[in-house]
C-alpha cells in the first residue's frame, strides 16, 4: 500500500484531522505508528462505538499498532458502578470488538488499573490540575456530567487522565468522536509542557439517533450489537428518514459510516414496477439518487437492515450468543 493509500484510508469518513500535515509527516516516517481509543465499559455497545471500530480497522489495514484503553477507573470515577461490575462489563466489551472484526492479533487491550495508579501517572494528574483550569476542566468534562449544578470533582479529573492516557500509552494518534474534541486539544496544548509530545487527533462523526436526534441511551434511540434480527429490522422501519432528505438521516449516515467501509456497495432489491434492483458502488451515488427521489424510504430501510445484520450476525455467532452477559 503506497503512501497516499494509506493517507485516504487513514482519514476516510473523518471529520477532522488535528492536524493534516502532521499525519503525513508521522505515516512518511513511520511503518508501525501507534494509534489508541479509549472506552468506558459499557452493557450496550452500539452503532457509535462501531464507527470507531471501523476506524481502528482501517488503521489496522494501513500498518497500524492500535491500542484499545478499557477505562475501568474511569468509569468508576463517573459513578458507572463497583470494579467489580465494571471489570465484568470491560471483558464483554473486549469481546464484542473483536468479534465486530478488530484483528486479535494486532490489537492490544488494556485495563486503566493497570497503570493508572502507578506513581509517575498520578503525580502527572496532579502537574496537569496545576496547569488547568476549573471552567477548562469542566468544558472538557462530557456532556452529561457537564450539564449538573454540582459535578464530583472525580468527573473533573477525569478529562486530565483522558489526555494523559494519550502519554502514557505512548500513542502517536488518538482517535475519537467529535464529543472528544475539547479533550485532546487539553492533551495537544498541555502535555509538551509535561515534557510528551503531542497527539494526533482523527475525530470521526457524531452520529444521528434513530429518530433523528441526538444518540442517546436513555432515549433508547439507537441499535445495539445485542439487539436480535427482527428488532434491528423493526427499529429501522420506524427510523427516521424523510424522502430527499439527506442531513441528518440516520438511515443514510449507517449506509456510509456502516456498510460502505465493510462491503464497498449497497443494494437495494425492489421490485421491477419501482425500477428494479440497484447497486451502489459509492455513497455518493447512493445520496444524489436519494435527494432526486430516486430511492423510497422503505426500500432504503430494508436494504440497510440486510447489511447491518449481516454485519451484527458475524459478531453474534463468534460471541456464541449476547444474550450470556
């Protein structure tokens, strides 16, 4: 794979790149760069996880070393329940990503506990509060915990051991939603001053919930990797997707963050009276047909839920069954 292959497959359905002269830089000069994505451990690993995962994948394929943080502390200091609990739920995040495709053999897994009460990580957490900011501090913090009157301050030490996880794990790239930006850009300004270089950031999307609106576990509003055939077809039936519409669609977002990068086409069967069967060799053939009204909702639904379980049906059977959490 040559060097611009490597560039576009790198970056493929990014968001932004912080910053693009850097990665060419770090992949003219290195063969095995080290690219990592941290995860709380979550009981529903859903589409938004998944479109990270793809992106690792695709580092994986252009030559790269990837590291995956199960944020076990994290999620402890973010009141996600006892180590107990959380260590159970990190083992079934682990599998569920490899069974999503992640080669086993090129990526590493590691808990937080494993080096984040060691004494140089800690006394870096404490050097880094010196140089940040309480109002720094909580812009940084997720939405959830940033939107309470009175946050703990364990979920504003949180953002600080994000950005020096990024050190510590010696990683050259980190990858992460667009929700992880005031993170990194707290990582890219404050670690030189801790003597670490700074990251490279690929931000991917943030996608749409099934309704349109912002994802959300409470809302209920997305598919996850447990959720059986039939309710992946039922949650899609019921997706929003209005005709000519392409911002903001779900349906679409899961046809080009989804099932282009795994399979590199899209068909869609319908019967000869509505036009016949159509393949897509590219999203962007598959969104112009759809602005002209080319495309019915329906038709886009169905040929999205055939992918999206075939997809989760590879992942079920190397589980050997989600329901066993």
């Amino acid at each position: 794979m040559d060097f611009e292959q490597r560039y576009r497959l790198v970056t493929r359905n990014v968001e932004e790149v912080v910053v693009e002269e850097e990665l060419r830089d770090l992949l003219r000069s290195s063969e095995k760069p080290r690219a990592y994505v941290g995860y709380e451990p979550s009981g529903e690993i859903h589409l938004g996880h998944m479109l990270t995962v793809q992106k690792l994948m695709d580092l994986q394929h252009a030559g790269f070393e990837i590291t995956i943080l199960l944020a076990d502390i994290h999620a402890y200091l973010n009141e996600k329940g006892t180590f107990e609990k959380i260590a159970e739920i990190a083992e079934y995040n682990k599998r569920v990503f490899i069974a999503l495709g992640l080669d086993e053999d090129k990526v590493k897994f590691v808990l937080g506990s494993e080096y984040q009460l060691e004494k140089d990580y800690m006394l870096d957490v404490l050097k880094m509060a010196r140089m940040t900011t309480l109002n720094r501090a909580r812009r940084s913090m997720d939405e959830v915990s940033r939107s309470k009157e009175d946050p703990m301050v364990s979920q504003m030490i949180y953002p600080l051991m994000q950005a020096l996880d990024i050190a510590h794990l010696n990683i050259d790239v980190a990858v992460g939603g667009m929700d992880q930006r005031k993170i990194h850009m707290l990582a890219r300004e404050n670690l030189p001053k801790l003597g670490y270089k700074a990251p490279i950031c690929l931000h991917t999307p943030i996608l749409a919930g099934l309704d349109g609106q912002k994802m959300s576990s409470s809302k209920g509003n997305f598919i996850s990797v447990a959720d059986p055939p039939e309710v992946v077809v039922k949650k899609l039936e019921k997706a929003y997707c209005p005709q000519k519409v392409v911002e903001g669609n779900p349906v679409l977002e899961i046809a080009r963050y989804h099932i282009f990068p795994r399979f590199g086409k899209l068909s869609i069967e319908r019967d000869i009276k509505y036009g016949g069967d159509v393949v897509y060799e590219n999203f962007d053939q598959l969104k112009k047909d759809y602005l002209d009204g080319k495309i019915h909702p329906l038709d886009l639904k169905m040929a999205v839920a055939s992918y999206l379980n075939n997809i989760l049906d590879s992942a079920r059977k190397r589980l050997g069954g989600l329901s066993e959490r």
